[in-house]
C-alpha cells in the first residue's frame, strides 16, 4: 500500500539535521522519503532511506525511480540538506562537487515529475 500524498524528500538524510527533519515531518506527512550517500537500516519510523549520490547523475535518477514505484509519481517538496564540510578548514575539491554541482541537474536536462 502506497502511503497517501506527494512525497517529501529529504537530501542529506543521514545527517543530525536531516534526521531530524525526516522525524518532525513524518509527524504531519505520510511520505517522507531521504536521499543520503548510505541508507542505515533504521530510518525514523515511516520514513524511506535510499542511498544516492547526488553527484551522479545516474544514481540520482536510480533513486528518483525508486521513489516513483513506491510512493507515487509526485514530490511536493525537496528540502536540499546533503553538504560536503570538514572540521580541517583546507579548501576541498569535494566542496564543489557535492555541496555547490549537487544542487544543479545535469546540462540540458529539464527537471521533471517522476
């Protein structure tokens, strides 16, 4: 049984932050779905993990299909969480990568409902 209403979805899911968030709205929302690098068992109760690279394009459009099988063809909301930080303060390529190109759909590529 698919839960009822468009799904929110989480990116950095995994995070203290993220968690958190995906617990808070399960509260209200009955599909509440998180993107992290590494889905750990356990999501908060009713919510969905699913592990995607939100620097691959081909991982990022595997986990928006999964999402469309399972919990319907609309999102409702992306609450964008996933960063890249370090407490060693060096500038990092991976800064770029996943914190700044992780937020932008790959050139020429429309975003569209899944």
């Amino acid at each position: 049984m698919r839960p009822d209403g468009d799904i929110i979805l989480i990116t950095g899911a995994n995070g203290r932050i993220g968690t958190a968030v995906m617990r808070e709205l399960r509260k209200t929302f009955s599909n509440v779905v998180g993107f992290d690098l590494q889905s750990p068992p356990d999501p908060p109760g009713g919510c969905t993990r699913i592990p995607v690279d939100i620097t691959s394009d081909s991982s990022m459009s595997e986990g928006l299909r999964i999402p469309g099988a399972h919990h319907g063809d609309s999102i409702a909301s992306v609450i964008h969480l996933a960063a890249y930080y370090d407490f060693i303060g060096k500038p990092s390529p991976m800064y770029d990568k996943v914190t700044v190109n992780g937020t932008r759909l790959p050139a020429g590529r429309p975003a569209r409902r899944i």
